[in-house]
C-alpha cells in the first residue's frame, strides 16, 4: 500500500473553516428528539491552554459526538469564567486594564479549543465578565436578597498593614502579603453571605440521589463538608461572672469526665474577661499576645491534625451544670469561633485530641466510660479510650451502657434546663464578598436615610468603571473610586453609597449551566421552557478539586431556583466525571519543573487528531495520565495507518457502488457513496456467496462495532474503544492481503468494514474522519451522520476456543462450536488426545465446565 499521510496541517483548519461556516453544531430546542446536555466545566481565560484542559474537553466532546450520531439533540456550550484574581493582579504589576487583558486572552483561548476541533456551539458562549452576564448575576442576588437568604453580618478577613487592603487565602504566602511581604492580621470586616445552611439537611439528603452518576468519593467529600452531627447543646457558666458559655457535644454520655473548657481566642466571653478586672494585668497581656499570634494563622493552620496544640489558661473556670464540678478555662489554637459555639468541653479520658491536650498541659484526666474489663485506670492511661463502655463516675447514669446513656443525657438536660437534642453541621453559610475590584459588583446602596436598600431590578447592571486605578494599596479601586461609590437612593432619592464588594467568582460559576440554555435572552436570565427541555446536564465533567465548592454551590443554586420557580430539577448535574491529571515523568506537569507540554507544539507537530486520540487511549478517564513522547507519536502513526487504509480501499468502495443502483434523488449516491442501508441490502443478496474470510471480517467488524458502542454509551472506557478500532484496521489489513477488491463480494465487504470504522473514528479524530468520509463521495460532514449499526447474527462467531485445565493448569486448547452445551463441552475436553494421555491411570474426580470460556478437570492419583 502507499506510504500517504494525512495531511492535518491543510486539512484540519479546512474542515475548522467548514464546520463553522456550516453551522454544524449550532443547536436549538427541539421536542422532538431526546436532548443530551454533555458539559465541561469552563475555564478561567489564563491565556494558555493546558494538557489538564486538553484531556477534559476531549473526553465531553468525544462524548457529545457520540450523543450526537445516536441521534440526540446535543447541546454542548463553552464559556469563559472570566472575573478574578488573574486580571487584577496583573493590573496591579502590568498596568494591564483587566477587561482588556481578559479580552485577549479570551481570544487566544477560543482559537486554541478550535484547533482542537471541539463541537461546541460557540453561539452559545457566555463570558462572566460582560455586563449581559453579570447584569443577571446580580439579578439573581437580589432573589436571593429577597428570600432572606443573602445577608451581612462581620467576618475576620485577611488583612495587609502595609498595603492597607484585604487579601484573599491565596494572596497570603507563609502568613506574609504576596506582593509586599508584611505580615498578614485578621480584620473584622461587615460582609454579604448566603444562607447556604438554610439548605444543608436537602443538600445532604439529595446525594443519594446522585448514587451511581456520581463518583462515590465526590460524594462521600460533599457529605463530609456538610458534616451534620447529632448531639447536645449543653451551656456551661463561667464562674466569677454568671455568663453561659454553651457548646457543642456529639458525646454527651461523656459529660461528667469534663476536666476544662476550651475556647476559641476570639470568643466574646474572651474581651470580657481581659477587661472585667479579674485577672491579673500580666494574665491580660499574655492573652492578648495569643490572640495577636493567632491572627496571623490561617483557619487551616490553625486545625491541622499535624499542627501542634497550644494553649492558654484564662485564670477562671467554668461550672460543669451536670455535676456542679469546677474545670479550668483556656483558649487555644485548635478552637475557631466559626465553628460550633466557638466553645469545647475537655474530655482527655476519652477524646485523644484533649488526651495530648490535658498531658501536655498537666490537666487532670478522669474516666467516665469503663472499658467491658474494668481496667482503665486514669493514671495509667497512654491514650484516650473512645471505645463502648459502661458509664462510671456520672451520677445517675453509672452503670448505664454508654450508647444508652446518650439519649438519656440529653433528656435530662432538657428537663433541668440546661441543655437540649440539637442538630449541627460543619458547612457554615457562604461568605460571597470580595474587596476586590473585578468582580460582579452586589448590587445594594447605603443611605443615611433608608438604609440597606436593593437596587432596583431596572436599574442593573451596576456597571464597573472603565477607569479604575489598580494600585495594590490602600483597599479596593471600586471603595475609592467616587464616581462608582456616590449615587442617589432609589428610595427617596437622597445622597447614598454603592456597596463596594464584589461577589465572589463562585457565585457567577454557580448558575452559567443555566445561562448555556438561553444565552441571548436579554430580558431574562433564560426561557423557562429552554432550560425545563435541557435540563439537568446529562453527564458533566471536570476536575476532583471542584468536588466541594462548585459542585455544592451549583446545587445550592439549583435548589433555591427551583424554590423560586426558576427550574424544575432538583439537581444540577444528572452524571459527573472527574477526570484525572495529566502528568509527566509520574509528576504533575509545572513550568517550575520545566516538565510542561505545549497543546499548541503538539498539534503543530502532530496535528489535533492525534493529541485527541494519545489523550483518550493513554488512560481510562478518571486517573491519571502520564504524558509520553513515545505514545503520541504511536497515536500519530496509527492515524496514517488508519487514512492509508481508506484511501487503499477507495477502488473497492467504488467498485461496491458500481454493484448497487444509484439513486438520482441522493446526492450521496450520486457522487458515489454508499449509504448504510444499500450496503446491508448489498450483502444481504450476496450472503451466499461470501467466503469464509468475508464471513469472518464481517463478524469482527460487527462484534467490535457492538463493544465500541457499549464502551462509549455506558462505561466511557475510550481506551477500550479505541482499541477495537485497531482491531478492526488490523483485521482490515488482514483481509485486504487475502482478498481481491475486483471480487463482487469482496468490495462489498470491504466497503461495509471501511465504512464502519471511519464512522467509528469520527468522535475521536473528527478531521481525519470527515477527510476520508467526503474521499468516500459522502457530500455532509460525517458529523450529521448515524452511528454505525451492528447485527447481532453477524456479530456471533461460528466456533469459540475454550481452555482445557487439569488441576487448574492450562493443558489444552480447543476450538468448539459456538453456543456449545456444557455437557458437550466436557465430552470434546475428555475426547482430547493430550487430556487422556495426562490423566491416564488417574481417578477423574470432577469436571467443572465454564460455558464457552473453559473445562477444568479434577484428578488424583
């Protein structure tokens, strides 16, 4: 055969060219047919595309193209999530403005993912940043407002002295400012949330419904987040002063072995006791001194299980209410005011945190749950004992089993007063403000008169300047710029202030899956009956690290939309892929590393057809993939083998046609392609006069046929199905050394084989394959094309091989008819010249038949 390559530096920007003039993957609402709404999640416009982005796209598209061809209605959107720290930060450094930077950007990204081939409908597009976004970004705040589920109330923020501005957690570098260097402190600060709690029990409830679509560790991370927890709110009082210091106990069948109270240094009941007079000056100060440390902690740094445990003690004690028991109270670095009571009861006997906790700091240990021999003895304890016991040392309960106990706890509580059953959760409402310029602005204006006031739904967007100075210092651009900060109220029409937060860039990626349905609607944010017919997103994909924020916050918002009457689903994502990463040299590819690929080097190398397949067989798609030299140049080799074969067998293609009447109505027909349906007819005529050889090839071709579609349509093992498709040009090749084409039945085999497999490779090699489809005289593109057919009688093979063991060791093989009985299976194994010679002058004590797989056959002796 001619050693002819596909030419992918002319023909890949053609087809490119074609499809976008064509409109081929413009996609509207359509009744009629079952919709598929395949999705990746967008990216932030860095400027470059990554090998991390390359494996995502390819795998939704892949998946797309197949939905297409199986006849759905497929929509398949990209989009920009372009507001963040990015563009500002280059404004910062650069002098860059950011709508222009992210602009560029956006362009360089939107022609790198059409030199991929991918089938987006880029009508369809949506960019965070432009005001026909976020103008409904901030439309839905304002539901939200209204609902009563965004409020204000002070949170500690991240803040820089020196610049004298907030910063986010990625702009705090070993507890230092990213850009100067200073030591970061907490600021409290007056900012927006969503009541995100408000839907914690059905945002926990609701993951079952996504058992099986989704990954069981996305799952099981989203339930853990959450973090409901059944217990008791127990208040205990501070001694010297009355004041109740409630906390939060999963345990409190553990109560009486309370030993000291923890509290967070920020606590309230804290200030009090520095400046109630009752400690000494020096206690005051070495208090002050820890909480000044702690603010240059992160949260994360602060509750690390390898981080160690430093404490405090106040001076003063509290009463335990279920004994009258005085314990000493302290506040330490593990205990954060944001979560629980900001308030923790010490029971080192039984809880190996407050264990390491009371011997570190020579804190009294006193047992309360006897293990089933009697053993533990305070004193001798080297580890907290967590494990079911017998209740001792706790009043009325002694004697009690301790999971009984529980409840009965409780309820005693609740009868003397203080204390009660209570739910709690670890998931705390989401803060959604940012000091930082580019963002959506929260559309809300301050008035000495009114108030808080909402800016009315006609009036929005609230635009960003065009002209904010980004200097790094001295707060948000936005806070100092009086142009955007002074306006009147639109209740009494007074002086007023704009908010000068902006949301945080979750909040925009949180509903743009709704936007894709409805893009253009300018008086709205979508068409009800577009997003009823398109959603939820059949199958989503992106990476492990959203598992939490995004993927919890998008159900946040479909929940409260659907309250709201703005969707149906309860879900946003019917099915999730969490693709794996792409390495190099078994590490994660950085530029620090210098073990970066360039998409961009390797489609001019290779052409996009092979990144794509080297993409989809190196790995399955949900672990990871190390990138090699080696396999994209395989990949790139097999596409030549692949269009060599095509173009081989485009005689015999024609010489197929020349067989079967052309229809003058059908273009196809006219300019010599054959049509699924002729060629079936074709061979259906010749059946009796195939060979072995055309029986044989035709069986491969269906039974690979079949396995691909399962591979695709079921399992995504893209690896697999490419893998069949070499197994079907090998046997193509195979058979082409066997037969001739001039041969009636021969072409018209062959044109059924080579027909198959370019419909197969469409997904994968989408250029390669509209290429070779139009060589064949198909005038559409291969992509509004069916997917390939499979019989099943064809696809059965006449004779199997089966193995035959004797002991568990493989002693023979057999080929055997198909669908061969198991008792025939035992004769032909026993009738084997090789079996009775091994088994001769033994005892045969059983013969164990695996249906068209094996025959083991038992001896002794």
């Amino acid at each position: 055969m001619a050693e002819e390559r596909f030419d992918f530096r002319e023909a890949e920007p053609r087809w490119q060219r074609r499809w976008d003039e064509e409109g081929i993957y413009k996609v509207e609402r359509d009744p009629s047919r079952p919709k598929y709404y395949a999705l990746a999640m967008f990216p932030y416009p860095s400027g470059k595309l990554h090998m991390g982005h390359v494996r995502n796209y390819t795998i939704v598209d892949v998946i797309a193209r197949y939905r297409r061809m199986k006849g759905y209605n497929v929509l398949h959107p990209m989009g920009f999530d372009s507001f963040g720290m990015p563009a500002e930060n280059a404004a910062i450094q650069h002098g860059a403005n950011p709508a222009v930077w992210t602009r560029e950007n956006i362009a360089e990204m939107t022609a790198q993912l059409k030199q991929l081939g991918y089938s987006y409908d880029w009508s369809r597009a949506v960019y965070t940043y432009r005001e026909d976004y976020y103008r409904w970004t901030q439309w839905l705040f304002l539901q939200f407002y209204k609902k009563g589920l965004a409020y204000k109330k002070t949170a500690p923020v991240n803040w820089c002295p020196s610049c004298q501005t907030v910063l986010a957690n990625e702009q705090v570098e070993d507890g230092r400012c990213w850009r100067c260097d200073s030591l970061v402190t907490k600021k409290d600060l007056s900012q927006w949330f969503f009541r995100i709690t408000q839907y914690a029990d059905e945002l926990l409830e609701d993951l079952k419904l996504l058992e099986g679509g989704w990954p069981e560790q996305v799952r099981i991370m989203q339930q853990n987040w959450i973090g409901r927890s059944e217990g008791a709110k127990v208040e205990f009082t501070l001694e010297a002063t009355g004041d109740k210091i409630p906390i939060f106990t999963t345990r409190p069948d553990t109560i009486y072995g309370v030993t000291f109270m923890v509290v967070a240094p920020e606590h309230p009941i804290v200030e009090k006791i520095c400046t109630s007079g009752l400690i000494p000056e020096e206690r005051v100060a070495a208090i002050r001194a820890f909480q000044e440390k702690m603010k240059h902690l992160s949260e994360i740094a602060r509750t690390s299980t390898e981080a160690e445990k430093e404490g405090l003690y106040t001076g003063l004690d509290v009463i335990n209410p279920f004994n009258g028991e005085k314990a000493q109270l302290w506040i330490a670095n593990y205990v954060l005011m944001d979560y629980g009571t900001g308030a923790v009861m010490g029971v080192p006997a039984h809880d190996q945190r407050d264990f390491e906790f009371a011997r570190k700091y020579g804190l009294p240990v006193k047992v309360v749950i006897q293990n089933p021999e009697g053993t533990l003895r305070a004193e001798e304890m080297t580890e907290a004992y967590v494990e079911p016991g017998i209740m001792v040392n706790s009043g009325p309960f002694d004697g009690t089993p301790n999971l009984e106990g529980i409840p009965k706890v409780i309820a005693y509580a609740e009868e003397k007063g203080f204390g009660q059953k209570t739910v709690s959760y670890r998931l705390r409402d989401w803060l959604i403000s940012r000091q930082r310029a580019w963002g959506a602005p929260i559309p809300i204006v301050y008035c000495d008169k009114c108030g808080t006031v909402p800016v009315p739904e006609e009036d929005l967007p609230v635009r960003l300047p065009d002209d904010l100075d980004f200097t790094g210092e001295g707060g948000s651009p936005l806070a100092r710029h009086e142009g955007f900060v002074n306006t009147t109220c639109p209740q009494c029409g007074g002086p007023a202030r704009r908010e000068t937060d902006t949301m945080d860039t979750f909040v925009c990626s949180s509903w743009y899956y709704l936007r894709y349905t409805d893009p253009q609607n300018a008086e709205r944010p979508w068409n009800l009956e577009d997003v009823d017919y398109w959603m939820p997103v059949d199958q989503y994909v992106g990476g492990i690290e959203h598992a939490v924020l995004h993927l919890l916050y998008s159900r946040f918002f479909t929940k409260v939309l659907r309250d709201m009457g703005l969707v149906k689903v309860d879900e946003p994502f019917a099915r999730l892929l969490t693709q794996g990463m792409v390495l190099k040299d078994g590490s994660k590819m950085s530029k620090s590393k210098g073990n970066t690929v360039s998409p961009e080097e390797m489609i001019a190398k290779y052409g996009a057809d092979a990144v794509r397949l080297f993409i989809m067989f190196a790995a399955p798609p949900e672990r990871d993939l190390d990138w090699s030299d080696a396999g994209i140049e395989g990949a790139a080799r097999f596409v030549n083998r692949f269009y060599r074969m095509v173009v081989s067998a485009l005689p015999a293609y024609q010489h197929a046609r020349s067989l079967l009447p052309i229809n003058p109505a059908d273009p196809a027909s006219v300019m010599g392609a054959l049509s699924e349906a002729e060629i079936a007819e074709g061979l259906a005529k010749a059946a009796p006069n195939l060979t072995a050889e055309d029986r044989e090839l035709r069986r491969v071709i269906h039974a690979t046929v079949k396995r691909i579609t399962a591979d695709l349509h079921d399992r995504f093992a893209f690896n697999t199905a490419i893998s069949g498709l070499m197994e079907m040009t090998n046997a193509i090749y195979a058979y082409r050394e066997k037969q001739h084409a001039e041969q009636n039945t021969s072409a018209l085999v062959l044109a059924e084989a080579v027909q198959k497999a370019v419909l197969i490779m469409a997904p994968f090699c989408p250029h390669l394959a509209d290429e070779l489809w139009s060589r064949m005289g198909h005038p559409r593109s291969i992509h509004l094309e069916p997917w390939p057919a499979y019989d099943e009688e064809v696809a059965k093979a006449d004779t199997v091989e089966i193995v035959v063991q004797i002991n568990g060791r493989v002693r023979d093989r057999l080929e055997v008819p198909a669908g061969i009985s198991a008792a025939e299976m035992e004769a032909v194994a026993m009738a084997s010249p090789k079996v009775q010679n091994l088994i001769a002058g033994k005892q045969v004590v059983k013969v164990i038949p695996v249906p068209g797989k094996l025959v083991n056959i038992v001896v002794k002796g």
